[in-house]
C-alpha cells in the first residue's frame, strides 16, 4: 500500500475519533472504509494509466529513433556511393602487365612450374 492511501485512511479514523463519539464512529466507519477504498482504486487507476502513457511514450521514442538511424545511414550509403563515384570517374585504372612477382595465391613463385607458365 502507498503512503497516499495509509494517510487518507489514518486522517479519516483520527478525525472520526476525535470529532465523533464512540457510537458515531461506529456508524461513520462503513463510509470512511467506502472513502478509503475508492481513493486507493482512484491511486491505483492513476498509475495504470501512467503506465500506459510510459509505455506508449517509450514506444514513440523507439520508433523515432529507428527510423532517425535508418536516415543517418541512408545518407552515409548516398555520401559513399557519390564519392565512389566521383573517385572512379577520376581515375580510370591502367591496364598494367602481370609480372612473375604477381602470382596466384597458392602457387609460389620461386617453384618451377610457376616459372614455366608464366
């Protein structure tokens, strides 16, 4: 139980104690519980309700997020692609003869039968 509700609860009792005698209290009881309980159904309701909206807040912020990165990325992959492009429009690469220290992986190029296919 929160402080909310134990406080209400312990002001109606010492305030029907305290203003009313015992034989009224008696009867006041079943409305002070009535008052009790309907405050801590209102608390209790207030903190579904808060929770909910943290949720659908958090939510919000998620979806947000996602699609700022997706952005974020989006424009990197623009930016690269154009500066691919600018780069290789620039240079076009000559063509350059093989040379016998250029050898396929997996064949030395000291061995002999390198030498004689090349």
């Amino acid at each position: 139980m929160k402080p909310f509700g134990f406080a209400l609860g312990a002001l109606t009792g010492a305030a029907a104690v305290l203003l009313l005698n015992r034989q009224r209290a008696q009867r006041v009881r079943p409305v002070a519980k009535a008052a009790l309980k309907a405050a801590m159904m209102a608390y209790h309701e207030a903190r579904v309700q808060g929770a909910e909206l943290a949720e659908a807040a958090e939510d919000l912020f998620a979806e947000a997020k996602a699609e700022a990165a997706a952005d974020i990325f989006a424009a990197a992959m623009a930016g690269a692609q154009a500066k691919a492009a600018q780069a290789g429009a620039e240079t076009k690469p000559a063509t350059t003869p093989k040379s016998e220290s250029a050898a396929p992986t997996g064949e030395a190029s000291g061995s002999p039968a390198a030498r004689e296919s090349a």
